[in-house]
C-alpha cells in the first residue's frame, strides 16, 4: 500500500520538457515544502500542548497570561519574510515567462510561430502556410485507459507513426503560440511546459515557451467551457529538428492536396472579394476602411492615438480580429466588424493582403 503510494508520487507532477519547469517547481516544492513544515509544526505543538496542560483536577486555575511581545513579534515577522520571499521567487519566474526575449535567448533570435483556435471543444493549432492540426485526431488515437502522464505506452505501441495527428514542435527551439477563441473562454496549457493562458473571443494571447525534453506530453483546456470541455485534450510531440521537418513536409504533403501553397493567394483574394473589399481596396482608392495596396512592411504608420507602428503580421491578424485595438488614422469613426474567420483562412487572407496586386507564386508571367 505504503509502496504503491510511493511509486505514484513522482507522478505528482508532470516532467518537467521546458525551460520554465525548474522555476515553477521549485517555487511549487518551496511553497510545499513550507506549508508541510508548519502544519506539522502548528499541529504537533498544538497536539502535544493539549496533552501536557490539560486540566488534571477539578479546581485547578490556569495562569491569566495577556500577550508575549516577543512571541508575537516572531511569528508576524518571520511568515511575511517567507510569503515576500515566496512572491519574489513566483514574481520573478513569471516575469521571465512574460519576457520573450528570456525565452529567445536575444532579440530577434529564431522563432516558430503557431497560431491556436479555442472552440467548443476542441483546439486547432495552425503551421506557417495554413497548415492545420485539430486535437481531437490526437486522441482518437488514445485509449482512455492508457492516460497517463508518462506516455511510455502510448509510444510503444507504434502510435507515433501517424505524427500528422499530433501538435508537434521541435527540442530547443522558441515557440510562440498567438491564441483566440471562436466562442466563449477556453485556457490553453500544456502543463509538461507549465504554460497556461486565458484564451478569449476576439483578443490575441500570446505566450512563449521552450521545450527541452524530446517526448510526447499533452495540452488541455483549463477553463470550464461547457458540457464537453473535458474533450478539449490533444497530445503533443517534441522532436529533433529533423524530426520536424518531416512533419512539417509529411502535413504540407497531406493538406495541400485540398490547397496547394500557390493557391493560397487566390483562395485569400477570393475571401477578400466576397467579404472584405466592400471596405477595402488593393488600388489605393479610399473606401471606408484603408487599402490595402502598399499596407504591408508600411513603417511609422500612425493610429489615431498619435502612436506610429510597422505593419506586420501580427498587426495585421490583430486588426481582423480584434479590429478596436488600434485603429488607423483617419479611420477612427468608422468602427470595423470583428471577422469570424479559421488559422487557415487569416493565413490565405495574410498571403494575400502581403501582395494584393500580384500573385508572389506568379512573378515571373509579369
Ligand atoms: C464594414 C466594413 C469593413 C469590412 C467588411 C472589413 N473591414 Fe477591415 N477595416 C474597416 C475599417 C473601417 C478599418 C479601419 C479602422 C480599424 O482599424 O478598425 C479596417 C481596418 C482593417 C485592417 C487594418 C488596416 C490598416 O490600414 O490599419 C485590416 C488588416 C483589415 N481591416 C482587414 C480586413 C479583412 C481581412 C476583412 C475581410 C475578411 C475586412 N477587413 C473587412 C472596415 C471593414
Ligand atoms: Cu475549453
């Protein structure tokens, strides 16, 4: 009994695959550690005092005592130094997870991005060119029995060989991940990485991490999100680099045979045509939203607020999706409907709006 229990508590905790594991454990292990010591302390004393000044005979009189200073001075100083130090030490492990540069090592260091979709219930995770993983093939794969923290079965038994199923991301490198929801407010974690984030309608959350240990672990949602919530698990690869490469080609290999990577400009400009253009346009004409001709890479664009960015992807993914958050100048009135649109039709539309004018996949007939 005494053994079994033993033989599940490192189990306890979920292996530690990225570079925030060690921090947030041992500020876990710390704040453990520490409860334990005083409830056996406050417990101990308090049982043992009970014992030892019990009343023994029927008249006998307790000794009226009012305060100790000293006592009291003690135990009010000595837990606010552990709880300060229990703050800074969670502060600064957060912080770091906040700091992309932290996880990237130096500004403007590689990086993989992946975009994440929150729906009732289940998770899409888009690659680079709309390529896209749906968490419920990942476990269609899983017996329910066989879940576990440590995946050691799901792997011997051969499973791994559909990689397509799995969200994959490669050992040592940065992720970020950019997440929305469709509907109500999901929470996307992946607690061998110790990640999580609120995930919500219309806003963009961004969270980084770096994986450190090949294996397969899980991602979950961790906000009560309706009846099915419960389904919202996928299962999740860290490989070699190599590794990612062949899932990245062998996924490429079996979507874009629905959409080949030069039709993604002309799906995008479709999309375009039958919902955007009534407000934008790609020939520098005003309509009631800017155009897009020129839009991308544009540097010192100013907002309405006087702030001046550089469009890039992430401004423009944001304006589609969460249109108020920065509005550009001269446009300030006029406010534009969110668009309910999937990973895969933002990443066509981004392909086009990078190049309205022209197809990229078509210079050369120019
Ligand atoms: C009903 C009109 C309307 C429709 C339809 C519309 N937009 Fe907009 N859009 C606007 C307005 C107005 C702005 C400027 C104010 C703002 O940023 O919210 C804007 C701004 C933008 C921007 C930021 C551009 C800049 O210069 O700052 C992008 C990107 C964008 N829209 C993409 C889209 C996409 C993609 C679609 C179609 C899926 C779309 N819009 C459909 C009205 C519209
Ligand atoms: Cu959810």
């Amino acid at each position: 009994m005494l053994n079994n229990t033993l033989a599940m508590l490192p189990e306890l905790l979920p292996p530690d695959a990225s570079t925030f594991a060690k921090d947030t454990d041992s500020t876990f292990m710390f704040i453990t550690w520490v409860c334990i010591f005083f409830f056996v302390a406050i417990v101990g004393l308090m049982t043992y005092y009970v014992i030892k000044y019990r009343r023994k005979s029927e008249d006998e009189q307790p000794p009226h005592i009012s305060h100790n200073l000293f006592l009291e001075v003690v135990w009010s100083v000595v837990p606010i130094i552990l709880v300060l130090f229990m703050f800074y030490w969670g502060y600064t492990a957060y912080a770091k997870m906040m700091d992309p540069v932290a996880v990237l090592g130096e500004e403007g260091a590689e990086h993989i991005d992946l975009y994440v979709n929150g729906k009732q219930w289940s998770w899409d995770i888009t690659y680079p060119g709309g390529l896209e993983i749906n968490s419920k093939n990942s476990l269609a794969m899983k017996n329910d029995d066989e879940f576990t923290w440590s995946t050691k079965k799901l792997i011997s038994d051969g499973k791994e060989n559909n990689i397509t199923s799995y969200m994959t991301v490669p050992v040592d490198v940065p992720v970020r991940l950019s997440m929305t929801s469709n509907d109500v407010i999901h929470s996307f974690a992946i607690p061998a990485f110790r990640i999580k984030k609120d995930v919500i309608l219309n806003r963009n959350s961004v969270i980084w991490f770096k994986a450190t240990k090949p294996g397969t672990y899980i991602y979950t949602c961790n906000e009560m999100c309706g009846i099915d919530h419960g389904h919202m698990i996928g299962y999740l690869r860290v490989v070699s680099q190599e590794e990612y490469g062949k899932f990245l080609k062998k996924l490429d290999d079996e979507q874009n045979e629905i959409l080949p990577k030069e039709k993604q400009w002309a799906a995008g400009k479709k999309l375009y045509l039958n919902v955007c253009s009534a407000c934008h346009s790609v020939d520098g004409s005003p309509r009631v939203g800017p155009t897009w001709k020129g839009l991308y890479g544009k540097a010192n664009y100013e907002m309405v607020d006087g702030t001046k960015i550089t469009v890039d992807d992430d401004y423009i993914r944001e304006s589609i999706l969460n249109p108020n958050a920065k509005k550009a100048k001269g446009f300030g009135a006029v406010p534009m409907p969110a668009q309910k649109l999937d990973e895969k039709q933002l990443a066509y539309l981004m392909e086009f709006i990078k190049s309205p004018e022209q197809d990229p996949n078509k210079k050369s007939e120019k």
